[in-house]
C-alpha cells in the first residue's frame, strides 16, 4: 500500500476558518505544491452518504472541537460502513474553502481511533527492518 506523508498533527481546536485562510496563502496548489495534509486525532463523524454516480465517494460532517466541519472522502464509498461503525476516528485531511466561503475538509486518509499511533509504530519498524504495507509519517 502506499505512504501517505502527513506534515502536521493538530489539535481539533485549531482548525478554523483563519487556519484555512492562512493555508489558502500556499495557493496554487498542485502536482508540485500539494495542499499540507494534516493529522487530527479522535474526531467525532456522522452524517456520513455515499455520494456520485458510482457511490464512490461518502460526505460527511466532522466535528473538530467546537466546530463542524463538511468533509468529502474521494473514491472511498466502500468504506462508508467501516466509518460509520467507528463513530471517531484519527484522520488525515486537507483543508479548503467551498463556494461560499465555508472551511471543507478533504479526508484523505481515516482509521478508527488509535490508527495513527498504530502506522506510525509499524512505520518506525519498517525503518529498523521490519516488513509493513502501509505507513503515515509524520
């Protein structure tokens, strides 16, 4: 499985709308400039429809904090089950700003609660030779 390279971890309480405002100054983003991905532990996830023509993608509602946030997860319609089982979970997101100016989350990558501590254990262990599939670094 892939690696998927977090750049930060932050509390809930830091993701607001002035934290996207700020990021937004790294704009353009792209295949050279890729939006930061940050890693939020033990974030409450409900509201959770598959989404597309395919169900291929699931929308949901995040609640960082004080805040609730929408979040779209691309191509990951089949684990809509696993995630609405798991209630909160550690993920990994972007952030941007939707049509209206509201703060959007994209989840990248999300694991039941302790997942994060988890990869990174297996990924300090593929350092010192152990065999892993898939790693978040922080």
């Amino acid at each position: 499985m892939p690696t998927l390279r977090v750049d930060a971890e932050i509390e809930p309480e830091a993701l607001s709308a002035r934290l996207a405002l700020e990021l937004a100054d790294l704009e353009p983003c792209g295949a050279g400039n890729p939006r930061p991905h940050l890693l939020v532990r033990n974030v409450r996830v409900y509201g959770i429809k598959q989404v597309g023509a395919d169900s291929d993608h699931l929308r949901c509602k995040i609640t960082l904090g004080r805040f609730t946030f929408d979040a779209m997860a691309f191509r990951r319609g089949d684990h809509a089950e696993a995630m609405t089982d798991a209630g909160f979970v550690d993920a990994v997101v972007t952030v941007g700003t939707g049509l209206r100016g509201f703060v959007e989350l994209e989840l990248r990558d999300f694991g039941s609660t302790g997942t994060a501590d988890r990869m990174r254990a297996e990924g300090e262990g593929a350092r010192e030779g152990a065999a892993t599939t898939r790693a978040v670094q922080v």
